[in-house]
C-alpha cells in the first residue's frame, strides 16, 4: 500500500499547474489579471549569467502606488537607455580653463544626470598672492545643473586662469540615472556656523 500511494502522488508533483484567474494556467504559476505583493519578498541575487541565458524579465514592487504592493515589470526590449548609464567625455579647445556652461542635452525631466570624476590635464593654474606669504589656489568648481529644461555642466576655476598661451583638456565621467527607476533627493543646506566640525540635519526620509 505504501509503495501505492507513492507511485500515485508523484505525478501530481512533477506536473501541478497553478492558475490564478484562468482555468488554463500554461505555467507553474499562471496569473490573470493584476498583482499585488504585501509584506516582505525574498530577493535572490543572480551569481552569473551565460551565453544561453538570455530573456530575463524584471519585477519590481513600487513603493508609492496606489494599491499598496503594486507590481511593475521592466520591459528592457523596450528601453532606449539603461536605469544606470556611465558616459565619458573629453572637452578640448576652450579658453583658458574655464568650462563655463556646456548643455548636456539630457532632459531633466526624464534623467538624472551626476558627475563621477573628471582629470585635469596641462598646464596648472598659476596661484595668486594674497598677503605676504599667502597664496591664494582660487575657486575651483565642477557640478552638474538644470538651466531650460536640461542638464548643464560647469568645471573652471571661477576667480583665477592659465597663463595666456597655454591650454588643457577635461576628461569628465558622467553618470545618467532615468527617473523611471530613481529620485533626486532634494538638496540639504547645512550653516556650519563658522566651525570645522558640526552635525547635518536628520537624513532625508527615503
């Protein structure tokens, strides 16, 4: 009898089919219809993925939605950037030093745009004397901006430059982040009072 009944069960193991909202499931898990996912999932990290693994499709559970677990599928076939993008340029033949405002192009509305890292290379800027024996090295600023609807960017020192003749190329790395997968945070302002050390305000709420 025992041998029996194990022989019956197994194949209901190797070929049960659930459907959720359909009476023809052509799946494991067959669903019909919306998803809702509430309380915690378990999240599996892919180690590594070879030639014939192709076609994964990605879930994702968004935090804000209306019903509370909703879940959206990203459809990367359709995409026409990645979520995360690492760009570099080179800027040459601009006077002096100063990279006053180049648009980038990239609609603010639809991208993120953060500058990684750039390289100075050539000729350094000369200091300027202050007082005595103070020297001052100027304000150097590199940043990324929104100016029309685009995204700007600014590398220069703003109050000294190379001497006439000489010049320098910018190796900038710039990293795009579609607002479809990321939020920009809104700035933090922090008055440090006139000290070296202080405390920041309460971490923005994520």
């Amino acid at each position: 009898m025992r041998i029996f009944y194990i022989l019956l069960c197994c194949p209901f193991f190797l070929t049960a089919q659930v459907g959720i909202g359909t009476d023809n499931p052509q799946a494991d898990l067959d669903i019909e219809g919306s998803l809702l996912i509430q309380g915690n999932t378990k999240i599996k990290s892919i180690n590594s993925i070879g030639p014939t693994e192709e076609g994964y499709k990605y879930l994702m559970r968004l935090p804000n939605s209306t019903l509370a677990g909703e879940i959206r599928r990203l459809d990367v076939d359709s995409l026409t950037v990645a979520p995360v993008n690492v760009i570099n340029y080179t800027f040459t033949n601009f006077p002096l030093d100063n990279l006053q405002d180049v648009d980038l192009q990239y609609d603010s509305s639809k991208y993120i745009v953060a500058l990684a890292n750039f390289q100075y290379d050539g000729y350094p800027i000369q200091k300027e004397t202050i007082s005595g024996n103070e020297r001052s090295i100027g304000n150097f600023v590199s940043r990324t901006f929104i100016n029309n609807g685009t995204w700007h960017l600014e590398i220069q020192n703003r109050s000294l430059d190379l001497a006439a003749g000489q010049s320098l190329t910018y190796h900038v790395t710039l990293v795009v982040y579609d607002r479809s997968y990321f939020r920009q945070l809104e700035p933090v302002n922090v008055n440090m009072g006139g000290q070296n050390t202080g405390t920041a305000p309460q971490a923005p709420n994520f």
